[in-house]
C-alpha cells in the first residue's frame, strides 16, 4: 500500500514560488526542469512547513521573494485511517513564525516537526561526514527525538542548565553552593539524553550497516563509531567533578553531551579522507535511509524525504541503488532533477511515480511516470 504524508501544498512567497498549488501528491513526486527554475525551492517550502526554516541557512529573509514581507505553505498531512491534519507556517522579514496545527496556533517548531518527520538529502549533506560534529550531533538527535518522548524535555533542560553555568562560570567570582545546584542539574539531564542517545544509536549503527551492504557491497570495512563527549568510563557527574578546574580556569563547561559526536571510518580512518565523492555520498543517502527505516521499524511513523539533484555525484547504478531502497520502504519521496527520465528511467516502479515540470517558478502537473 502506497504512503502518502503530504496529500497537498500551498506555497506563495517563497523565492520565485508564488500561489504554487501541489495536489494530490503521491507517495513518489519528481520535480524536473532547468537549473534555476523554482525545483530546490519547492523543496525548501516542504522543509518550511515541517521545520519554520530553510535547509540552504538560517536567514530567512533570502527566502521570501523579494520586495515582500512574508512568505506562507499550508499543507495537509494524512492521517493513520482516515482524516487529515491541516498545518500551516507564516514568515516574516523581522524573523516572526506564526504557525498553525490543526486549525489552532502552537508556539514551538518540535510540535510541528513531530507532525512531518523530514530527511534532506543534497550536496549539504556532505557535512555529515566532512563537517563540524554539530551537524552530526543534529543528526543524532534528529532520530532520537522522533522515537523517544522524554528526549526533547531534557534536552530542553540540558540547554538551559548549561547556559546558565556557563553564565556562572565566566562570572568569576562566584558562589561554590550555586554552582554546584546547576552542576548537579545539568548532570542529570546529560546523563539522560546520553543514554537516550546510547540506545538510540545502538540500533541505527547495525541498521546502517545492512543499508550499506544494499548499497555499496565493496565498502566492507564501514564502521559507525559513538563518542559521548566525555571520558566513557566515568559517570557524567564525574566528569564535571574532575573538570571543575578547568572549567571554572577558562570559563565554560568542558565535558558534556554538547560535545558528543559521531563518525563513519573505512578501514579505521575517516571516510571523508579515505572515500571518493561518490562514495561519500552513498554513505550519506545509507545514514539518512537507516534513519528512515529504524524510525518506520520502531512504529513512530514514517519519514518523508526531500532529495535534491539525487544525480549528481552518483552513476547511474548506485543512483537506482538509492532509488530501489526508497521505493522499498514507508516513506514519502519529493525529488529533483533536471531532466524527467533522470530519476524515471532509474526508479523500480515507475507506477508510483508523479510527475511535475518546473519552469521560471510555475509548477505543472505532468501525470504519472
């Protein structure tokens, strides 16, 4: 049975994106024409309903068209038996977000994202495995958050627990008894998103590991390694004991879940230095399919990718390697490209598949592959 999350959306004011109209969407939608022509957008208006933001930054401004104050996507998310749940996301030029769920106004991004799970796949992507632990670390918690409840409160408490005795700490002169109410704290909260973190990335690590086998047989030696942001024998509230020096000396908390991180190696060295582009991007789409498909396994629901230029970097082998993966599992797939056969010509079951040209910021359905 096909899976459908998406069944409608509305875009207007988005880059060159105006009163674009996407219905009856299906469980695979290719979006195909020239470099330029509006296809990244539509995707990022996607990320903007299910995230208040753009994956190419967080400046909002270069996504509203120009010359405007606000852009808006309202969408309609299909519910498990019947029904649909409206949702809906205003930006502003001064950075204000109004979004609505079910009719109603919700103050946080979580509820919305919680309602449509989003991948990214595009040349970003990358930064999962070249750049900064942070984007690995958002990985992580990525799929921690969509399949255990208690992570985002107590990652909600890490967060102000650490402000505020990073606040202390560079105040100097400061109380041993305040410090240690925060310390003891912030202790509790990193020991639980850590195990929530441990838990969740022993069952990601063998399932990578099987997505990878799919997709590229010959790297045997890929291995996903976790590293929880302090030394592994000691308890957190340990950690911060021994610390205590060094932190109060320079002034910020060393030790802690904020500096966690996670990394692919190949035959024990970092992929990013030992792995040609292609490759590396085959073991990105692995990292985010695994994800998709523990999160489907786990009953949390289904995720819904957005793929950018999936082409690009790939031959046309490993390309319908990906392809065949996705059409494999419980998961919603918007695509670009930029001629129609690219991903048509690729695609196990062609009979999934909706069609839609873009050109100078016009979408037009083009029926079905």
């Amino acid at each position: 049975m096909a899976v459908v999350a998406l069944t409608q959306v509305q875009i207007d004011r988005v880059r060159n994106l105006r009163g674009v109209h996407l219905e009856a969407l299906q469980r695979v939608n290719v979006f195909y024409g020239a470099n330029g022509s509006g296809k990244t957008s539509v995707l990022e208006a996607i990320h903007l309903l299910g995230m208040a933001r753009s994956f190419r930054g967080n400046s909002i401004r270069s996504l509203i068209t120009h010359g405007e104050d606000t852009c808006t996507v309202f969408g309609s998310v299909a519910l498990p038996g019947a029904g649909a749940l409206p949702l809906g996301i205003q930006r502003s030029r001064n950075g204000e977000a109004q979004i609505r769920l079910g009719g109603k106004t919700v103050r946080t991004v979580a509820e919305l994202a919680e309602q449509l799970p989003l991948q990214v796949i595009n040349a970003d992507s990358f930064g999962l495995l070249t750049g900064s632990p942070g984007a690995r670390r958002q990985f992580l918690d990525w799929g921690v958050f969509h399949v255990e409840q208690q992570f985002f409160p107590q990652w909600q408490r890490f967060q102000r627990c650490i402000k505020q005795r990073n606040m202390l700490l560079r105040r100097g002169k400061l109380s041993h008894q305040e410090l240690a109410v925060w310390t003891r704290d912030l202790a509790r909260s990193g020991a639980a998103i850590n195990e929530f973190r441990q838990a969740y990335f022993e069952q990601l690590a063998p399932g990578f590991q099987q997505t990878m086998a799919r997709l590229a047989p010959s790297l045997d030696t890929l291995e996903l390694r976790f590293r929880q942001g302090w030394d592994h024998k000691l308890t957190y509230a340990e950690a911060l004991e021994q610390g205590i020096a060094t932190d109060r000396e320079q002034g910020f908390t060393h030790a802690g879940p904020q500096r966690a991180d996670i990394r692919v190696t190949s035959g024990g060295h970092p992929a990013a230095e030992t792995l040609s582009r292609g490759q590396q991007k085959l073991v990105v789409c692995g990292l985010k399919l695994a994800q998709g498909q523990l999160m489907s396994q786990l009953g949390r629901g289904q995720c819904t990718y957005l793929i950018d230029d999936l082409p690009s970097e790939l031959d046309r082998k490993h390309g319908g390697l990906v392809c065949e993966l996705l059409a494999s599992m419980d998961a919603q797939v918007f695509i670009t490209c930029v001629e129609r056969d690219e991903i048509q010509s690729v695609w196990p079951d062609t009979g999934g598949l909706a069609m839609f040209h873009v050109e100078h910021g016009r979408v037009s359905a083009s029926g079905s592959a």
